[in-house]
C-alpha cells in the first residue's frame, strides 16, 4: 500500500490548519496515496489554549477534515483535540475516509522534559487499530513511542504497520532519541512503523514562542526489521511510501519475538490500557 506522511507546521488557528491539511491531502492523493497521516496537534499547535478549541470529534472541525477526506477520496489521519469531561482535553488522532470512522485518545502523556501534559489532557485507555484495504494499522500518539507494550497490542491485533503523529520536543538528544525509539518500536513488534513529526518551526520560517513540544521534523517509515527505508529533515515535507504487510510476516517469522514472549496470564497487559 502506497501511504503518505505529511510533515508540517501547524498554527494556533484550526481554520488556517484545516487549509494546509486540504493541500497535503490533494498532494497524497495525487500522488496515489491511499493514507495521509499528519502530525499530533494538526488541530492547533502545543503553546494554543486548548480547553477553548477543543471540539468533539462531530465537530465542526472534525466534519471539515472529512469533508477533505472525501473530496479526494483518501483516508484522512490527524492530531486534533476533544473535550475530556474533567476540564482537561483529550490528545486525539482521528481516522476518518473511505470504510474508515475512528478515533484514538493518546494513552500516554507526556509528563517528561519539564512538561507536564496531564496538567491540561486526559490520558485515554483504549488501543485503536483501522483496517484500510485489507491491511491493519495501529494508531498512536507521541510519547506514546516510549511504550512498547502499546506497539506489540498493534501487532496482537493484527496490524502489520503502527501511524505514530507526533509533535516532539526539542532539546539535547532528542532527535536521536526519535530515530532511536521510532526503529525500536518497529522492530520489537515486528511492525511498519510510519512516524510522522511537526516539522521545526524555525525551518518553516515560524520559529516557535514558547516551550510546548512544538516539533523537530525528522518524519520517518521504519521497516519491521528496525532499519529506516525513509526519512524527511527538519523542514516540511511530503513523503510517499510504500508498506506491506507481506514483509512483516516474513519478519516475524525470522525474528520471532512476537511468539517467543512469555505473557503473564496470557496477555501483556502492562502500559497500554489493557
């Protein structure tokens, strides 16, 4: 399957950001794509008051991406922000498209690096998977990435590929951490990993105004076996990959790490809301 990884820099205004998401999402579509996925916070930026932007996902917002979805005919995923019903939000990914209607609530919350996401966002508990066109994908979010037990509940259920949107923190190491943590998840499930970052404001002439994980770019397809096939800079970008769920199999056959587990009770279920 061909699938596109739109790396961008969002705004504080969700009008403006449904504009560049339309654009990116022709670019995908003519390029053959039957996914885009776009970064963690596409609705609006980290730094942006969310209580007062939060919508739920049968929104206005959310009607509008897939309005977009529909007119080119091409499964839509994006980081957007719904009401949690204690004050906070909740860090949401919405799959929307053709047979697609789903929505991820980000598990894990990025409480690290002097910010703390709890502050003002719900963590969720559910695992989310969307089949396009036959193939099983996992849905996840940012910090998530640190988690593996999240990325071997994608493989348990099938999927052969995790879509990772991400809006990630600057600082020392922390790109090398991105790639470190992207190929790792891939390759301790045995699974596609397709991570796609905000790009850095500064590289789209935005440089950012406060702290909040705004982006460093750095998109990138990880491949079952933990090796990188593709990867974008700081700047945006539109990149179009191709993934299949054939090569996962041939590499948890080779790499058996999936089966060799010894569960406790039978299930994993530490770190990921099972």
């Amino acid at each position: 399957m061909r699938i596109a990884l739109a790396q961008l820099t969002t705004g504080p205004d969700p009008e403006k950001n449904l504009v560049l998401l339309q654009e990116e999402t022709r670019r995908a579509a003519a390029a053959g794509a039957r996914v885009v996925v776009f970064p963690e916070a596409s609705m609006a930026c980290f730094g942006t008051p969310l209580g007062a932007l939060a919508e739920p996902v049968d929104g206005p917002w959310a009607n509008a991406v897939r309005a977009i979805a529909a007119e080119s005919d091409i499964v839509v995923v994006a980081g957007m922000f719904t009401p949690a019903g204690d004050g906070r939000v909740a860090n949401t990914l919405l799959a929307t498209g053709p047979g697609v209607e789903a929505s991820y609530d980000k598990i894990h919350l990025y409480d690290a690096f002097g910010f703390a996401e709890s502050d003002t966002v719900a963590p969720g508990s559910e695992v989310v998977t969307i089949e396009v066109d036959g193939l099983t994908m996992g849905l996840a979010t940012c910090y998530d990435v640190r988690f593996p037990e999240l990325f071997r509940a994608h493989a348990d259920a099938g999927a052969a590929l995790t879509l990772l949107a991400a809006s990630w923190g600057a600082g020392p190491g922390k790109r090398e951490q991105w790639e470190l943590l992207v190929r790792a998840r891939a390759l301790d499930a045995t699974l596609w990993v397709a991570a796609v970052g905000q790009a850095d404001p500064a590289a789209s002439g935005t440089p950012a105004s406060s702290k909040a994980p705004t982006g460093i770019g750095y998109t990138t397809l990880a491949g079952p076996d933990g090796t990188v096939r593709e990867q974008l800079g700081a700047e945006p970008g539109l990149l179009v990959v191709e993934v299949g769920e054939e090569e996962a199999a041939a590499v948890r056959t080779s790499i058996a790490v999936l089966a060799n587990r010894r569960l406790r009770d039978g299930v994993v279920t530490e770190g990921c809301g099972r």
